[in-house]
C-alpha cells in the first residue's frame, strides 16, 4: 500500500507542506532582513508602539511575504493550492 503512494514521486501532500515551511522561512528570513537594511531592531519593530493597540509587525509583515513567497513557489512546485 505505501509503495503505491510513491509510485509517481512525491506525495501531494509531502509537497504542499515542504511549500508552507519553505515559504514560512522566507518570509521571516526576508523580514529579518529588512529590519536590519531600516536600521532598526526586531525588539524595535515586534508591536509598534504609535498605535493605542499593541499591533505585532514582524509577525504580520513576515506572514505576508510568506504568502507572496508561496504563491510563487505554488507555481514552480506545482503543489495547485491555488485554482488556474
């Protein structure tokens, strides 16, 4: 039974989870670096402190280059989360 899941190569689903992390780690990776190319400090930059609401930037900023990056990689990977 297991040796027919890998007849055609990789599970889907193998796929699809190998996209979230890769993405993931770009995201935050590219975060992280920009924090640093501003001149300024993750500390500085986790919940900005102008707003009367604690907002968490690195994280929302990191999860939004996350879903760019794996949108772009959804194309190469050929993973098809996203509908043609």
């Amino acid at each position: 039974m297991i040796k027919d899941d890998f007849k055609d190569g990789v599970p889907m689903l193998v796929k699809r989870i190998l996209l979230v992390v890769i993405s993931l780690f770009i995201g935050y990776v590219a975060t992280y670096l920009i924090t640093l190319l501003l001149g300024t400090s993750v500390e500085e930059f986790w919940m900005g402190t102008e707003s009367p609401i604690p907002f968490p930037y690195f994280i929302l900023v990191g999860f939004f280059i996350a879903i760019a990056a794996g949108i772009w990689l959804d194309k190469f990977m050929g993973t098809e989360i996203l509908p043609k």
